[in-house]
C-alpha cells in the first residue's frame, strides 16, 4: 500500500511497488496496489484527481480510495519545524500524522481484508501508513533514513506494530534497530539487470565531450544536489557536471542541465560518465547507483551516507567523498586512473547482478511475506 500511485512515479516508495508488484505477479503472487485517489506526491493531498475503484497501471491491479479532507495549514507548520530539525512535542506529533494523508475509505477497506491476506506499507512517514497499520497490522517497507520524522513518537508505536520490517539495504536494517529495536531484514530492492548503454551514442547526440560527472534525479536541495552545484560553481576543473532530472535549482557554470531525458539515453549517459555522484545523505537504496554500475561506471557517493557508502564498500564499486576537497580529489583520481575505475565500475556491476537481480530478491521477499 502507497499513499499515491500515479501513471508515471516520480517517486522512489511508487517506482519499487509498481516493479515489485509486477514481478510478484509474474511468479503467481495475487499481488496489488491500495492507494488514494491522489494524483501525486507534489498535489494537494485531499484532493481526489483520480477515479476512486478498481484501476490497471500497465501490468498492475489497483484499488484507489477518496482521501479525507484535512487541515494542511496546521499540517504545514509541523512539517515545516520538523523538517529544520526543531524539537516537536508529543501533541504536534500528533498533529503530524492526524493531518498527514489518510483515507478512512482504504482503512475500512483493510479491515475487510481475508487472514490470509498480507499487507505491505510503504514508506512509513505518511498517515496513510500510520492509520492503516492501526487497523490492519502488516508488514513495514519503510525507506526509512537518519531524519527527524524517524523521532516521532508515534512511528515508534508503528513499529513496534509491524508484523515485519523489510529494508532495501544492511544499512537501513541497521538504522531500524538502532532507532527503534526491532529486526529489520534487507530483503533489497530489485534492479533490472539486462541493461545496455552506449557511451558514445550518448556524447554525440548531447555534444558532450571530456571527462563528466553525472548526477541523476530529482533536482531539490533533500537530494544533495545544491551542494553539488556549488561545488562546481566554487571550482574550476576539467571536468564538466551533467545532470539529468526535474526540479527548480539553478545552473551553475561548467554544468549541463538536461532535464528529462529518454530511458535509453539516460542508460547511455551512465555509460559515458566518469562517475556517476549520488550527493545526498537520506537514501535507503539507489536504484540509480546500481543503474550505473551496471553500465560499468564507478559511483562516487557522499560519505555521511551509511547506505551508499555500505553499498560502495562491499562492491569496491567506488568511492566516498567528505566535502568538497575529498570530492575534487576523488574525481581527479577516476580521471587519472581510468583503469582503477573500469574495474569499480565492472566490480559494482557484479554486486548489483549477485544481490539485487529480481530473481534473487523477490525469492527473498516471498520468503520473508511467506506467500
């Protein structure tokens, strides 16, 4: 269950339960997705664009329920001293998941649910999770990182609710317990492992020659990239930033904005790369990471980020960077040396083939679910 589920995710939590769903059904699962009729994260939650009932989003079944009206002005000045990391009262917590997303429609609709039935939440910060597990107890998928919604008292008491914690990654099972004591077991996320890109095909059709640094995703100061971009606009080097994705911050010299692109070009971009450079500090996975080391390219990953540095760790798929000097050198270093990064890049590849294959990780996941 997902707190929307548009045509076209734009989000992480409804990209994997779009695929993980699709998968599920394709070895005999009885899988689907409960969400709201909610168009999209960036839309007013209480507004039903979508048809409520039963729906298809290409290969999946979906149930869409009306979401309740709610107080987004009181929800907003929570959210907002949440979001600076000031301290919140139990009360305001509560106004926190009160006047967050909810559809009692899809609660009553849970509780209707057969025992044999299993529910997985995802991600847990949403009402839509909070109030759903209250009703029917489930399993958590909860894309949970180090951030002040995690304090909260009352995801301490979702859970400790949860019939399971599913985790993308050993680092976000380790922050489970560490945050909440309970197991957290990473089961991992699935990537699509028959991928191919053409770097090249890429520079031509972009003009893009010489060394560069890409970075892939939404283009919002939660995902790294502003420090990023003023790394870039601070240091003049040979090598250029591309960056591929939507969003409102600046252009900076010395970068390359080329907002949405094709799949394949995308793929192709990866296989251009230097380095593909995840900045952010808050990721349970990162699909694109894998994405990019299936294309041969190392990842260069910022070091105050137990996940991606976990991943780059165990793959010896990369390297971690603190701060703009470590990330400068780094670069210098991959540039330098492009034999030591063909073999991070072709390293990563097998981490991501061994671990992460679909095969592997719904095997995992039914295991877990018991379905």
């Amino acid at each position: 269950m997902v707190p929307w589920f548009p045509e076209h995710p734009m989000g992480g939590a409804e990209f994997q339960a779009r695929h993980t769903v699709q998968h599920l059904r394709r070895v005999g699962v009885d899988a689907r997705v409960l969400t709201t009729c909610v168009a999209d994260f960036r839309s007013d939650w209480a507004v039903n664009a979508l048809p409520k009932g039963a729906a298809r989003v290409g290969e999946v079944p979906v149930e869409r329920f009306p979401a309740d009206k709610r107080d987004w002005r009181l929800f907003d000045q929570v959210n907002l001293r949440i979001m600076r990391g000031e301290p919140v009262t139990e009360p305001e917590a509560r106004v926190y998941v009160e006047e967050s997303i909810r559809s009692r429609a899809l609660e009553e609709r849970l509780a209707r649910l057969g025992p044999d039935e299993t529910v997985v939440y995802m991600p847990y910060l949403h009402g839509t999770a909070y109030w759903g597990m209250r009703q029917r107890p489930g399993f958590l998928l909860p894309c949970l990182h180090d951030e002040p919604y995690a304090q909260l008292a009352p995801f301490r008491e979702q859970f400790a609710r949860a019939t399971g914690v599913l985790c993308n990654s050993r680092a976000e099972a380790e922050l489970v317990e560490q945050l909440f004591g309970v197991p957290g077991l990473a089961v991992g996320e699935g990537v699509a492992t028959d991928l191919a890109g053409d770097g090249a095909r890429f520079r031509a059709k972009y003009g893009v020659d010489g060394p560069f640094l890409l970075y892939v995703g939404r283009h919002d100061h939660g995902k790294g990239l502003d420090t990023l971009l003023s790394f870039f606009g601070r240091h003049d080097r040979s090598a250029r930033l591309v960056r591929i994705g939507v969003g409102a911050l600046p252009q900076r010299a010395n970068a390359i904005d080329l907002g949405f692109v094709p799949e394949q070009d995308k793929l192709d971009a990866y296989a251009a790369a230097t380095a593909l450079c995840v900045p952010g500090t808050n990721e349970s996975f990162s699909l694109v990471l894998m994405e990019a080391w299936l294309m041969g390219t190392p990842g260069l990953v910022n070091a105050r980020c137990a996940v991606t540095t976990d991943h780059v760790l165990a793959a010896l798929g990369g390297l971690a960077y603190e701060g703009p000097e470590e990330l400068a050198g780094c670069l210098d270093y991959l540039i330098a040396n492009p034999e030591a990064a063909a073999r991070m890049g072709r390293n990563g590849g097998r981490y991501v083939r061994r671990n992460f294959d679909w095969d592997v990780v719904v095997a995992r996941l039914r295991g877990a679910l018991g379905v």
